[in-house]
C-alpha cells in the first residue's frame, strides 16, 4: 500500500484548457508537469451503444475494494463486491492516470469532437483523491484517430481488475 500512496499522479490540467486534446501528446503518457493529488478511488462506467456492448460501472478504491455493476450485455446483472491486490489496482490506476484531469474534460458529442460517429459506447470515468476530483467522459465516437491512444488506455483499463468474468466474453 505504501508503494502505490507514493505513485506519482501527474495534472492533467492541459486538459481541461486543450479542448479535444487528451495529454497533449497522444503517444504516450504525460512526463514532466506537477504531481496531482493522490487518487483514492475511481469509478469507470461505459455506455450504451447501437449494438450489445456491455454497459455497467465498477469502482474500486486504493485498498482494493471494489463493487461491480452489470446493467446490460454483462454476465453478471446487478451488484457484485470484489477485492483486488494491490498490485491489480495499480494497475488499472496506472493506465487511466495520464489521462484522467482535474476538474472535468467531456469529449463527446459534434459540438466537441471534429469528427463524431454515434453510435458507440462511452466511457465516464470520475476519480477522487484527498484534495481534488476530476471527470472524463470520452465517447469512442469523437475523433478516433486523434485519440487512439486515450481509447486504448480505457479500453484496456478494466483487465487490470479481476472483473472479466462479470463482464463476460466479448
């Protein structure tokens, strides 16, 4: 637990201020900036779109407890407790950190997005840590190629979690 309290979080207040931008480089994660607040927890949550993607949420804490929620197209419908490792929640914190902002950032919809198909899911993602929040909301609709690299980190975010059996095959 210690070694993931002293994980540096890094701002990502560009993004507020950056419009469609994420990181403000898409290849890769932030480097430099100033150290973000700590992250205690996260709630991820995706969306519904023109087909069976799974919809549901999960939020999970730094101590490794965490609540499933399946609303549809999941294997498990309802609510479910989990515990993660340490390790585990590291992990899925690690890959939404260089994305995730103070403050809020919605990357959805043609007011917003350059390019925008909507028939894709979302995925709404709000964190909380001992001196601020933040909210990203990005549409896997709104500028794709700009933003593969942000659609790959919270697409891939969740199989850091001992959820895949709730979700289900896809």
């Amino acid at each position: 637990m210690r070694a993931m309290r002293s994980m540096g979080w890094m701002t990502a207040a560009a993004l507020a201020l950056s419009g469609c931008a994420t990181t403000g480089r898409e290849s890769g994660p932030q480097t430099g900036g100033t150290a973000a607040p700590q992250i205690d927890r996260v709630t991820y949550a995706t969306t519904p779109c023109h087909g069976t993607c799974p919809v549901y949420t999960v939020t999970i804490s730094l101590d490794g407890a965490g609540v499933f929620t399946g609303d549809r197209h999941t294997a498990a419908i309802g609510e479910r407790r989990f515990t993660a490792t340490q390790q585990q929640v590291a992990e899925f914190f690690g890959r939404l950190q260089p994305y995730l902002p103070v403050g809020e950032l919605r990357l959805t919809g043609p007011d917003t997005c350059k390019t925008y198909a909507s028939d894709l899911p979302s995925a709404d993602v709000t964190w909380t840590g001992q001196n601020s929040a933040g909210h990203l909301v990005y549409d896997y609709g709104c500028d794709r190629d700009a933003h593969r690299t942000l659609a790959e980190a919270l697409r891939s975010a969740p199989q850091a979690l001992p959820i895949a059996a709730l979700i289900g095959e896809r």
